[in-house]
C-alpha cells in the first residue's frame, strides 16, 4: 500500500484563504504607518526654512519668501510642496501641502502642514501631525 504524500487542494485553499485574511488586515496598517512617516519629510523641511528664516532674519530687516532664504519648494522625497506666505519683519507662515495624485493627498489629516511664527512665539498645526 502506497501513502500519498503532499497537501490536498482543500488544505492548499486554505492556506490561501489564511494568507488573504492577513493581507487584508496587515495593508491598511502598513499603509497608515507609512503616511505617518513621511510627515516627517514635511517637518523637517519646515524646520529646515524656519531655520533659514532665522539667518536670513539676522541679516534683513524682514523676513523672506523661498527664493530669499534659498529653499526649494519641494521636500527631498517630493511628497510635499512649501510656501512661505506673510512674511514680514515681525512673523511668517510655512506650509507644507501634500502633492495631489500622489500617495500622501489620501492623508486628510496631514494634507496641510503649518509653521506660524508671529513676533517671537511658533505656532505648529495641527498638532497630530508634529511628532514629539
């Protein structure tokens, strides 16, 4: 008598059904802690013009558009764009919004990302969106 030796095809079905279970669980995670991560792409470019800021502050009597400070208007990875809007001698605001089409725009919670500086005191909103 010969034994067989292998999986049915109910077993092998199974164990499909098993890995698809998983998968579906494990992506909207993996997603979700993905666009966390590249938030931080946009606060350090924020941080980056704010520290910019400051240089060319010490040197101007005001504060300065992009194109002033020497900053691009992209972060490295390419997820976000940065403005500087209401810069005057006393304040600015950085922003970082998420490029539409590309993965970070589905982020509702981080699609704008703000840096308010107005006469000494640094605003940062929202705040889920600051690590700490």
């Amino acid at each position: 008598m010969t034994t067989s030796k292998g999986f049915t095809l109910i077993e092998l079905m199974l164990v499909v059904a098993v890995v698809g279970i998983l998968a579906a669980i494990a992506m909207p995670a993996y997603s979700g802690y993905i666009q966390k991560s590249r938030r931080t792409d946009a606060t350090v470019a924020i941080r980056a013009v704010q520290f910019a800021q400051e240089k060319y502050r010490g040197n101007n009597t005001s504060y300065g558009s992009l194109t002033d400070i020497g900053m691009p208007s992209t972060t490295e990875s390419g997820y976000y764009t940065i403005a500087v809007s209401s810069a005057t001698a006393t304040g600015y605001v950085v922003t970082a919004t998420a490029v539409s089409g590309k993965s970070q725009a589905s982020d509702s919670d981080c699609t704008a990302i703000q840096l308010q500086q107005a006469a000494g005191s640094i605003t940062t909103t929202p705040s889920a969106c600051w690590s700490k």
